[in-house]
C-alpha cells in the first residue's frame, strides 16, 4: 500500500497492535481513573460541612452514649414496676416438745400456708410513673442532642472564622509583600531612604506571624471539633463555609411563637407528667394492702388433715402517707413555677439576642457596602499617587491599614451574627441542619 494512502494510527486505538499491548494499556488507563478518583474522595475527605460535624456528633457524641445507659437502666425500672409481689410460703408448727398431750411431736399441728398480697391498682400506678419516667429522660435526650449540636455548630463557626482570619492575613501579607517591591523601586531610583524599606520588610515580618497564629489556632479548632464525636485526631483538614454570607433571619414576632418548642420548656410539660405520676402512687399508697393466706394443716395425733385460709386487713386510722402525698403535690406545683419562670428567661433572652443580631447584620452590611468599597477606592489611589511621587510611604500605610481594619471588622462582625443565629435556633428549639435520628 502506498504511505500517501495509508490511513492515519492513533497510539491508543490502533488495532494493528498486538492484544499483549493493548491490554497494557488498558490497564493503565484503568490504573490512571482509578487514582483520579482515589484522589478526588481523599480531597473529599480532607473538607468537612457542618451537615457532616452535626451528624457525627448526634452518633457519636460520648456524652449522647454515655446517657443511653441512662435510658436503659429506665427501662429496668419499668420492668421492675411490674413485677407482682412474691408469694410466701409459710409453714408453723404448733402444740410440740411441751408437757402432756404436746409432749415431743405426737400432739403437733402443722400447718402449711401461701401468702400474697393483693395489689389492686397500686401496680398500675408504679408502671405509669416508670413510664413517665422514661418519657422525661427522653426529653432530657432531646436536649442533649439539641444542645450537642448547637455546641458543634459554635465550634464549627469558631474554626470558619479562623479560616477567614487566615485568608484575611494572607491578603495583609500581599499588600505587605506590594509595599516592599514598591520601596524597593523608589529607594534604588533614590527617590526613598533605605529606612522605609526597612520599614516594609519589618511589616512584613510581623504580618508573617500574626498569620502563624492563626494557623496554631486554627489546629486547636479543629480538634476541639474532631472531639465533638470522640475522635482524637481531626479526619479532616478544612471546614467549608463562608462567614460573610449573611444569615437571613425571620421576624422576631415569628421566632416568638416557636417558643414553645423549645426542650426546656418540654422538659418541663414531661416533669410535670412524671410528678402527677408520682402524686398518683403516693396516694394509692396510702392505704395498706391486704394480705391473703390458704394452706392445708396436719393433726399428728388424729392423722388428719384440714384446710386453713385467712386475711390480714389492715386498721388504716389516718394517712399514713399524707406527708409524701404533701411532698409530691408541692413538686408538682413547683414544676409549674418553673416553667414559667423558664418561659419568661427564654424570651427574654431571644429578644435580647435578636437585637443584637440585628446590629450585627446591619453593620456588617455597612461596612461590605459603604466602607470598604470606599477604602480600596482610596488604596488604588494612593498607590498611583505613590508611584508617582506625590505620596509618602506612611499615607500609603495607613490607607492599608485601614482598609485592612475594616475587613476584619467585617469579618468579626459576620461571624458573631452568624453565632447569635445559633442561640436564636436553640432558644426557638430549631433543628439545627434538620439533625438526624437519634441511632
């Protein structure tokens, strides 16, 4: 065949390869994906989302486990409750080891008897206060998890805002290393003293360490979060997000009236449940329990045998527990108290906090509208008025400054709205990121 005619060879699709060859290459191509995609999920790995904190501590928070064994041992309790009272079995012997007729064993009677008691509803009403019980660890769980949450969500924040303090100071150690090649070009056209260098490079120096620092920090975060969910050493070498996205946040008449789902509030509604439960049993209670007994009895001297039943009823003169119902009654009515008492703090606290997460968006929003935009209008100029001779180094340094200020105002700005959201979520009893089921 003639060259000019031959068709154009691709290395990877030839087919006049020998199939040795092609299934080498093959399997590169497979080997190459698979490290591609190794790589992606270990990047994956390495970043973590709030989503993912919340749902790692809601499963294994140690203190969350560690109060699952509280709940177990409810359960024992309620278990017990229901237990029946054993019967007794009781055996006498009579009319032995006397004098005449009851000399040695011939006179004797014996009698062997069971024993119960008979209950009634005093039973029923010791599974109900177990039951309710375990309704009020529950909701004491709830607010576990709740507050476990909200704990993981202030760190998580804490670490985003180390990371942008770090972005903020890697954006200062740019403008430092900008003043320095700028120096430097002035001071070799001797337009500069060699003091304004040194000047420059000594910014530079300490905006080296001032980003050190939050390096250190941002490590402590990190484990401080990894220890959330009982890990030692942080999985993960980043957490995403972006403090400057301002929150939006519902009208405070809104968030008024989700109040009442807040835990605290619900521990209260199961406490009083519980305490009802408890007065209940004290006042069944109050009154002694009959006792029961049937048996059969042997007449040693005749040979015979009779049956035998009795009854122990109680003289109930008085209530013998009235000073328990006394105490479960004023339990009772002190869980109401305080859960008004706790009604009043919680909005008195959310309006508190919305306020002040109200004055946190709105300077955040000045300073990201008006401030800084004015104060990069005034770097950029002064930075051609320096080139050309009509500005000092200090005006220059002091414009960066400034705006370098204002950014991390910003920024401490956005992350304390971003944390006063936190507490407006917990106090309304939000479900911070939709938290999961508790395993």
């Amino acid at each position: 065949m003639n060259a000019a005619t031959k068709s154009p060879t691709n290395h990877l699709t030839n087919t006049n390869e020998h199939p040795p060859t092609r299934r080498k290459r093959g399997s590169l191509l497979r080997l190459f994906w698979t490290a591609l995609l190794l790589s992606n999920t270990a990047l994956a790995a390495e970043s973590l989302t709030l989503e993912d904190a919340i749902t790692q501590t809601i499963t294994r928070n140690p203190d969350l486990q560690a109060f699952g064994y509280a709940m177990r041992a409810q359960d024992g309790r309620i278990l017990q409750a229901g237990l029946a009272p054993k019967p007794e079995l009781n055996v006498e012997v009579e009319d032995v080891l006397g004098t005449g007729v009851a000399r040695g064993l011939s006179g004797s009677q014996t009698t062997v008897s069971i024993v119960w008691v008979l209950e009634s509803d005093l039973r029923q009403r010791r599974i109900d206060a177990a039951r309710m019980g375990s309704v009020a660890l529950a909701t004491d769980a709830q607010i576990m998890r709740l507050d476990a949450a909200a704990q993981t969500a202030r760190l998580y924040t804490h670490a985003l805002a180390d990371q942008l303090r770090r972005d903020l100071a890697d954006s200062a150690l740019q403008l430092a290393a900008e003043n320095i090649a700028a120096v430097r070009q002035r001071v070799e056209a001797g337009l500069a003293m060699t003091s304004e260098l040194a000047q420059a490079e000594a910014a530079l120096a300490k905006r080296q360490l001032y980003r050190e620092d939050f390096e250190h920090e941002l490590i402590a975060d990190y484990h401080r979060l990894a220890a959330q969910w009982g890990d030692l050493t942080p999985q993960f070498e980043r957490v995403v997000g972006d403090p400057l996205n301002l929150p939006v946040v519902e009208p405070y008449e809104t968030l008024v009236t989700r109040i009442e789902q807040n835990p605290d509030l619900n521990h209260f509604l199961s406490e009083a449940r519980l305490q009802e439960s408890l007065l209940q049993l004290e006042q069944a209670q109050a009154n002694s329990l009959w006792r029961f007994n049937a048996g059969l009895r042997r007449l040693q001297s005749t040979s015979d045998t009779g049956f035998v039943a009795g009854v122990t009823i109680p003289l109930n003169r008085g209530n013998q527990n009235q000073g328990r119902i006394a105490e479960a009654r004023a339990h009772l009515e002190q869980t109401g108290a305080l859960a008004e008492a706790t009604r009043i703090r919680i909005q008195t606290s959310l309006l508190v906090i919305y306020l002040e997460l109200q004055h946190n968006l709105h300077r955040a929003e000045t300073l990201r509208d008006e401030v800084i935009p004015r104060f990069e209008a005034a770097l950029a100029e002064i930075r051609r008025a320096y080139d050309l001779g009509s500005a000092s180094y200090l005006e220059r340094l002091q414009v960066q400054e400034e705006l370098f200020d204002a950014r991390s105002e910003l920024a401490e700005t956005s992350v304390q709205a971003h944390l006063k959201l936190i507490e407006v979520e917990r106090l309304t009893g939000a479900r911070l990121t939709q938290l999961p089921p508790s395993p």
